[in-house]
C-alpha cells in the first residue's frame, strides 16, 4: 500500500503520544453522539446564534429581527444564516425588505448556493467552477462563505448590498477595483480574493506560492462560517479507527449546519508529487451511505460512500480524481455544545 504525507505524519504523531484529540474514542464517540441529535432543523449553529443576538438585543432590535423572519415566512431560516453570520440588524432588516424583489434563480441560490440535490450546481446560468487548476480550495471556501452567508449569496446573485454594510469578501472585491458586473465576473473576484486572503501569508509571515493553491493550515484559519472556529484534522486514512472519528466528526458538523472542507491527494504509488495533499472538496450533506461532496474542478454535487474514505482505492469523482483522503477542517466543538 502507498504512503501519503499525512498518513505518515499521523502515524508518527500516534506513536509518541501526539494523535490529534479529535481522532481518540472518546471524542468521536461524543461527536457520533451529536451526530444523532435531533433532527436538522431543531437546533443548528445558526439557530443558536440567533438566539443569542434577539436575547442580547434591545427591545426595538429584537422586533426588527422577528419582523424579518416573519417577512420571510418559510425562508425564515436565511434570516438565522445572515445574523449567524454577524450582519447588522439594520443590513438583515434591509435584506428581508427585498427579498420579494430577488428574482427566483437568486432566492433559489441563496436558500441552498449548493442546489437541491446530486448534478451540477448553478448560479443562474453560471456554473460553480474553480477560476483554474490552484484555486480549489477558494472554490470551497466561497461555496461554503455563501452557505454561512446569505448576504454574500445575495450580492453574488444580484450585485447588492443593504444599507452601507458589505461582507468583508464583498468589501475586498469592491476594493480590488471594477469588474465585477455580473455573476460570473463576481464569482470568479470572489475566488481571488479568498484565494489571496490564505496565500499571502501561507508560510507565517511569508507568502505561501499561489501556484501551489492553499495551504490547509490557512484554510482552517480564514474559514468565516456563523462564528465558528476551526482546525486542521490531518488524517491517516490507512487506519480505521482515525477514519470513524473523521466520520463521526463530519456527521456532527452537518447535522449541525456546519460543512467541511477535505483535501484529497493520491500516494507514494503515484510518485512523491502526490503524496501531498492536492485538492480540496467540500461536504455539504450526509447520506444513508455516505455523504453529498461539492467537487469545484466539475463544479457538481457528487455522491461519496462512507466507506470510500477507508484507505486507497480507484480514481474517485468526490475527491476530484484523486485516490487518498488526506486532511479534513472540523469545527471546533465549544464547550457546553
């Protein structure tokens, strides 16, 4: 069997008392145990934040935030992503007020930017893409900004912002300069910049080579999803009891809201310029079986079985043709949660 630059790695760390907390048996005993928490809609990360912004909130602020899910009748859980994800009340006021104006192809984008289901994803006629061969990990980390993000989904979908509050991406595409016109045009801006956001200091203080894409200890970093913190899960795939709390750890980040970004690469088998992880892909949904994959380089929501993830095999279309998974960015789990 090949070697992967993380299996080693993780091999190593184990034998001298260093696995990650994530991978013992208690911690991913407790994250299958999260895993199986109620249903999906009954408590997630947004709904918690919610809560906590209308409790901290005045009297007026409150009415305004309840006013704004109800504007939204079925959709109100999009107001939950937008104060989730830290907009001011007067931009979610703002947001809610135009809903009905959006036209069906933006609502559709906003309430799921990964689609309703398995095949191509879309924003209105323009397919969710990686900009090129070293931008994957942008491609994801944009998917998943505007899952956590309506306000960023909305801009994406129509060129709008509310009030003078723009999303900091949205901020740093404006900033860039002109060019971002149409979906396309802000998809792509969207990449870039997030792309630069994890390269330009990618080796600590220096930046890491945009030709190599993004480094996974930035990724974790920069990731911006409804306050949440995250860290790098490197993963040995070779050993069984790493893969089931690698499961047990994505399951519960899903049932809660929550997707996650792995990195793919091929082994010592296919030369050591595969042993390093190379590409990125997104979960956005569990299955009976497995899991629903976001792959950027076919822009496609693609299945992936739960036992695929279990050491080496054949070229697989969820981890972008590559062979190995190798490095996965959980959520760090608050105390009390």
């Amino acid at each position: 069997m090949g070697w992967t630059a993380t299996s080693v790695a993780a091999s190593l760390a184990a034998t001298v008392g260093l696995r990650g907390r994530w991978a013992t048996p208690y911690s991913a005993a407790h994250a299958a145990g999260r895993a199986q928490r109620g249903g999906p809609d009954t408590d997630t990360v947004f709904a918690r934040a919610y809560a906590r912004r209308r409790a901290s909130a005045s009297a007026a602020d409150a009415k305004a935030l309840d006013t704004a899910r109800v504007t939204l009748g079925d959709d109100s859980t999009i107001i939950e992503r937008a104060v989730a994800a830290g907009a001011p009340i007067t931009a979610v006021a703002g947001f809610a007020a135009a809903w009905d104006t959006f036209p069906r192809t933006a609502q559709e984008a906003i309430r799921r930017p990964q689609g309703a289901g398995l095949g191509h994803v879309r924003f209105g006629a323009v397919r969710a893409t990686q900009v090129d061969e070293t931008t994957c990990g942008a491609a994801v980390m944009a998917m998943m900004l505007m899952m956590g993000d309506p306000l960023v989904a909305a801009w994406l979908m129509t060129g709008r912002h509310f009030g003078d509050y723009l999303p900091r991406e949205v901020l740093a595409v404006t900033l860039d300069g002109p060019g971002a016109r149409t979906i396309d045009e802000r998809w792509h801006a969207l990449q870039r910049v997030l792309h630069h956001q994890t390269t330009r200091t990618g080796l600590w203080v220096a930046p890491w080579p945009r030709a190599l894409g993004t480094p996974p200890w930035r990724l974790d970093d920069e990731t911006r999803f409804a306050g949440v913190r995250f860290r790098g899960a490197v993963l040995d795939d070779s050993d069984a009891g790493a893969v089931t709390a690698a499961v047990a750890h994505a399951s519960a980040a899903l049932r809660d809201g929550i997707p996650v970004p792995l990195y793919t690469s091929g082994d010592s088998d296919a030369g050591l310029a595969s042993v390093v992880p190379r590409h990125v892909v997104l979960l956005t949904g569990r299955t009976d079986h497995g899991f629903q994959v976001y792959e950027p380089g076919s822009g496609r929501i693609v299945p992936l079985a739960e036992a695929r993830l279990f050491g080496p095999g054949p070229k697989e279309p969820a981890y972008g043709q590559w062979t190995r998974a190798s490095w996965l960015v959980l959520p760090q789990v608050r105390r009390g949660h």
